[in-house]
C-alpha cells in the first residue's frame, strides 16, 4: 500500500466518523421538528373551537349592541319631544304667567303701602289728640 492509499483511508476513517458525531445532533434535531410539528397541530385544534367561540361572543355582541342603538334612538326621540313640549309651554303659559307674576307682586307691593299709609296716619292722629289733650 502507497502512502497516498493510506491517506486516503485515513481520510475515509475520518469522514465517517464525522459523519456518525453529526448524524446524533441531525436526529435530535429530527425529533425536536417532530415535536413542534406536534405543538403546531395541537395548537391548531385548540385554537378552531375557541374561534368559534369567539365568532359565537361577536355575534351577540353586535345583536346587543342593535338594541342599545334601538334604545337610544328612542330616548332621542324622547328628548326632542320634550323639549318641543317646553318650548309650547313657555310660549303659550310663560308670558301670562310673567304678566300674572307682575300684577300679583304690584298689587301685594300696593297693599303693603296702603297699610304702612294708614299705620302712619293713626299715629299721626293719636301724636296730635295727644297733643290737644295736653294743651
């Protein structure tokens, strides 16, 4: 055998026995790929009802929130109603009121002055009989 023929063999002897060193990190990392591949089904399968799930939680959702906008439609219309029922009101009660309120302060404000007028006129009149009486 020639050196070369030697070398080769050596060269062969080495190349295997790199090939089985990288052949044990390759197969974990087959059964690592299988693993996950394991995870990503699982996950997938899981994941299928909880989508449902929440696709069925959407949908009463938005029929709830129909209603409130039903609802709030109505109260809008409410609203409207009464503020055109307070804008009748004010038109056709306010001004006689206004005008009620008026005569009624002026006639107490005129009764008041009438009495306050006749209290001073009696104690005029009781100063000057006084008056006479001492004379």
């Amino acid at each position: 055998m020639s050196a070369g023929q030697i070398a080769a063999l050596i060269a062969a002897g080495a190349f295997v026995l790199l090939v089985l060193l990288l052949a044990i990190p390759l197969m974990k990392l087959g059964r690592t790929l299988d693993e996950a591949t394991i995870a990503i089904r699982k996950a997938h399968e899981n994941t299928d009802p909880l989508l449902h799930g929440a696709n069925d939680t959407l949908t009463h959702v938005n029929a709830q929130l129909e209603r409130v906008d039903g609802i709030t439609a109505g109260a809008q219309t409410v609203t409207s109603n009464v503020s055109a029922l307070s804008s009748v009101f004010t038109a056709t009660l306010g001004g006689p009121l206004v005008k009620t309120a008026a005569l009624s302060y002026g006639v107490s404000k005129a009764v008041r002055g009438r009495r306050k007028s006749k209290a001073i006129d009696d104690v005029r009149r009781s100063r000057r009989s006084r008056g006479r009486k001492n004379k």
